[in-house]
C-alpha cells in the first residue's frame, strides 16, 4: 500500500514540475502579445 502512495507522490510532483513550465510558457507567449500590440499601437 505504501508503494502505491509513492508512486502516486511521484506522479503528482511531475505533473505538478510540468504544470509550472506551461504556464511559464503560456506568461512568456502573452507578454510577447502583449507587446507586439503595444507596438502596433505606438505605430498610429
């Protein structure tokens, strides 16, 4: 029973380590966005 809750601890962390680098990702994508419309914006 302990393997199991191991198993599932470990599981969780790496979901959980992966989760950070998407949203990281997803922050990183938005602000890039965000500033090409600024730019744009600049530009009229």
């Amino acid at each position: 029973m302990s393997k199991l809750w191991i198993t599932l601890a470990a599981l969780a962390a790496v979901i959980g380590l992966s989760a950070c680098n998407t949203i990281e990702g997803l922050g990183k994508d938005l602000s890039r966005a965000g500033d090409k419309i600024e730019e744009a914006a600049k530009k009229k």
